[in-house]
C-alpha cells in the first residue's frame, strides 16, 4: 500500500501542480490550504486529491496539530511544501514529525534549510561555486530602527532576506539614499526582518530552473525563460513562460552543482537566475517547488515523484525525457492581472492563446478548470456590480 502525500500551501496553482505530479505517480494526495477563507479553492476538485484540510498562515500551532491528525500506522505519510512559509514551519519542526512523516531536510536537522533560506547566506555560497552575484549589503530593522550602511552604491534594490519573513512591496528600485528610506520606512512600519539590499542590475532577461537534489547531485531537466510575470501582488511569479533546454546554459550548471555540493539537502528547489549584457547571474535559491514546477511535470518529468521515490529508499527513476521548447501561461495569474485592470478583455484572452499549455486546464484533469471559470465569471459579474455602485 502507497502512503499518502500531504501537500501543504497558500497559492492553489502551486498546489495543483503538485498535486497533478503526485496523483500521476499513483499516490493518494491530502491538501492542507495554508491561506485565505476555510472554504475550498480550486484544486480541491482534482480528481487526485482524497481530503482537503485547512490551517490557515501563520498559525504555525494549528498547521502541525492538522499534520499530526494525519499520522499514518501503517507506513509514514509524506509532506511536501510548496511555499516558504510551509517549508519553514517543517524545517521548525523536524524532531516532533520526523516519526511519523517524511519530508525535504537537510540531514534531518531542525532550522537547516531555513538557514538555506537566508539570501546573504545563499549568495555567500553562490560566490564560492563561481557564480556571477550582484553586491549586496544586510541590514536588521529592529523595534522600527536600522542603519544603513555607507557602502551601499545606488541605484540599489531591497528585498527580504528571508523570503516568509517579509513582502514582496519593498522590492523596488532605488536611486537614492531618500527612495531607500522611504522603502525601509514603510518595512519598518509592518514588522522589524532583515533585508537584503542589492546592487541594481540592469535585467535584459530572467530565467528559473526547477530541479530535484539527492544530497550532491541534482536533476535539472529544463531552464524557464520568464517572458512575462504578474502585476501587484503577483510580482516575480511567471505569468508567461518559455521551456528550453538546459544545456544551453552549460557554464551555469556545472556551478550550479559545485554550489549544491555539500549541502546535503533532499528535495525540490527552484532557483531563480538572471542575463545582463551576456553575463548570467545568480538571483536565489528557494527550497520547494512552485507554480511553474508543472511545466516540468506536463512534459513528462516526474521530479516530485524522484524526491518521493527517494524518501521512500526506491530508486529514482528515468530522468531521460528530452524536453520540448513550449510556451505556457498561468491562467491565474493573468486572470488576476486582467480584473485588476492592467489590461482588457482582448488582451487577457490572447495571452492565455498563445500557450502551449496552461496550469490549470488540463483534459486529464478538468474539473478545476471548471471550477476555474466558475470563479472568474463570478469575481467579474461582483466586480461589475462594485462598479457601477462607485459611480453612483
């Protein structure tokens, strides 16, 4: 008998994707919806998916009292994060779950992979395998105070050190020692994290591979090359992207591994990488697989099913599907963009025509599409009425 797989997030298409790869290796899934109302989303009606279970963020207590109910007699339970937020409550609680469940460590050691997680601590190590890095600088917003470092050269752009710890509103550009305070100041004002401050390159392109570590080594199938990406709160997540190969991006690779080398983490990651003026470099590292982790999956490789096959003591699996260049659209995302007004009717329906696939339909599996368009319908049909209240 197969144990179950619990998958735990905020974002439904994260958890879709993930879902779909889990139900095609054949295992009965369990979701545990980490955001918004207790009401089911979208993924819940995939046809993979046994019980849909709720522990809404940051309520860490809640999220591993619903873990804990899921114990399994006979064999252990796997969990596996698609957001930080999930990540680093497992990672916070290794020694009371290890037990029961098996899920993405490093060494089985509480707080590893959220030492991971820091940006500085990433880009130290990205250096030490070769990999091109933009200059940064730390600073600890404490009690609403911090000192900014006299180093720092503008244009700079701040981001959270630790990516659950802060919002994706403070990253900006920066020209000037002004532009950044008033960043900080409005941090500040919310919560006191640590921020990574970086030079400001110029990006001419942005790219993401999504791969599968076994302690030193990694599989990494494919490079995404982000064409487009959200509006708002959707910032940095691809709403448009390209497959390609990964051995045009040989150099990169080869200190990809050199970087991964000696960590001994086991699980799924996405790295995030950029080109400027020929040169790639090195974004950051995020330990758990995202959204667009399931353009992977809908060309045939299977990486969740790898890190589960590994947890289990199985071997991996074949790993030699030649991946075809394809364009994909994450319907939410543009969805989102569209109600927000960004742009009209014509322009949402197009983008999500140019695709070779999109993240939420799939004839496979087509109730969440269904209940997709539902829920646009809806949110357009509430946000007319909103409308035209305003004008009156």
């Amino acid at each position: 008998m197969k144990p179950k797989v619990i998958v735990i997030g905020r974002n439904y298409t994260s958890r879709l994707g993930m879902i779909r790869a889990v139900g095609l290796a054949g295992y009965e899934v369990v979701v545990i919806k980490t955001n918004g109302r207790k009401t089911k989303d979208i993924d819940a009606y995939s046809k993979y998916v046994k019980d849909y279970l709720y522990a809404r963020e940051p309520d860490r207590k809640k999220l591993l009292e619903v873990l804990m109910s899921l114990q399994s007699d006979n064999s252990k339970s796997i969990i596996i994060p698609v957001d930080d937020y999930a990540a680093s409550t497992i990672d916070d609680n290794i020694d009371l779950l290890k037990d029961f469940f098996l899920f993405p460590n490093v060494n089985m050691t509480s707080g590893a992979i959220n030492k991971l997680m820091d940006k500085d601590y990433q880009k130290m190590l990205a250096r030490k395998a070769g990999l091109n890095v933009a200059e940064g600088w730390t600073i600890e917003i404490k009690d609403g105070n911090y000192e900014l470092p006299k180093s720092i050269k503008y244009p700079c752009f701040p981001k959270p050190q630790i990516s659950f710890m802060g919002s994706k509103r403070c990253m900006k550009r920066c020209n000037s020692e002004q532009e950044l305070k008033t960043v900080l100041g409005e941090v500040a004002a919310v919560r006191d994290c640590p921020i990574l401050i970086e030079q400001y390159i110029e990006i001419e392109k942005e790219y993401a591979t999504l791969g599968f570590c076994d302690r030193g080594n990694i599989i990494t199938p494919a490079v995404i090359h982000l064409l487009d990406q959200g509006n708002g709160g959707h910032r940095g997540v691809a709403k448009i992207g390209k497959l390609l190969p990964s051995n045009a991006f040989h150099t990169f690779f080869q200190q990809l591994e050199e970087f991964f080398r000696g960590l001994n983490f086991v699980g799924l990651f996405d790295v995030d990488m950029y080109e400027s003026k020929g040169i790639i470099y090195f974004n950051e590292l995020n330990l758990r697989f995202g959204a667009s982790g399931y353009a992977i999956t809908h060309q045939g490789i299977n990486l969740p099913a790898m890190m589960i096959n590994k947890l289990l003591g199985n071997k991996i699996g074949s790993t030699c599907n030649a991946i075809i260049t394809a364009t994909f659209v994450n319907e939410k995302v543009n969805f989102e963009d569209y109600l927000a007004g960004y742009y009209g009717w014509k322009e949402y329906k197009r983008i999500n025509n140019i695709a070779d696939f999109r993240f939420v339909d799939s004839q496979d599996d087509p109730n969440p599409h269904k209940a997709f368009r539902k829920e646009c319908v809806l949110r357009i049909v509430k946000q007319h009425i909103k409308n035209l209240i305003h004008k009156k």
